[in-house]
C-alpha cells in the first residue's frame, strides 16, 4: 500500500472509491472521505445497503439506506454517492471502475479477495479519533 504523500502526486484523473454505512456521519467518516478524497481527483461513496447491513452487523442501520445516501450526496468534496449492490458486492467496482479504492481502518474487507476483482491500489485509511468517533460506540 502506498503511502499518502506519495499518491498525492500521482492523482490526476484518478478515481477514488470508498464503502461504508454512514448511519448518521460523524467526524470519523468525514476524515475518513477526506483522506480517500486525497488519493484522486474524484471520489465515489458507495452506501452500504439495509440487507447487506444487517448481513454484516446483525442488525439495521437506524436510517434507511436512501436517508444515508441522501446524507452523503450533501457532502461537497464528494463526487458522486450511491448505493452498493444487494449480491454481488462486488459488481459497483466493475461498474464504476476506480483506480483506487480507500478501506476504513476497522472495515473488515478482504484484501486477498478484493484483489482478484480490483487490480488497483488499495489503501487503509488512519483513524480519526476513534476513542471518540467510532460508530459502533456511537450507535
């Protein structure tokens, strides 16, 4: 994985993507995109759906997955927002074709598995005061 200073260089006409819940954004996830936004020039947010949710959490978001998204697209530095897929996972990434895709620091992604869809680089992203913003302790 490369290092931030690095990337920044290298950005141009790059396209970032990056997944995540967002129920209720705080100041974690605004880092978070921030940081993503960095590695390219423009910067797609894939909103977790319900099912999938509840799949990964065992329970659901208290917003719906259309108020989270409508949450996210209000976030200016972001490109473009939308939902994720219900089945295949990883049919957004074939379909908007990023350069680069940014992981939470806690998200519990495959890498190994991401790789066999995603030739890209792929970056984790540092934490942000997750003492404090880490949405498992706020929700």
């Amino acid at each position: 994985m490369k290092k931030l200073k690095n990337c920044r260089m290298d950005k141009k006409n790059k396209t970032v993507m990056c997944f995540g819940t967002f129920d209720r954004p705080h100041p974690g996830h605004i880092s978070c995109l921030k940081q993503a936004r960095e590695y390219g020039e423009s910067l797609i947010v894939v909103v977790a759906r319900d099912v999938n949710v509840k799949k990964i959490k065992g329970r659901l978001p208290r917003k719906n997955e259309q108020e989270r998204l409508e949450e996210i697209k209000k976030i200016k530095f972001i490109n473009r927002a939308v939902l994720g897929q219900i089945k295949n996972k990883y049919n957004i990434i074939i379909k908007y074709k990023p350069d680069v895709i940014c992981l939470g620091y806690d998200q519990g992604v495959c890498e190994t598995e991401l790789k066999t869809v995603f030739k890209g680089e792929i970056i984790r992203l540092k934490p942000y005061k997750e003492e404090l913003y880490k949405s498992s302790k706020l929700n």
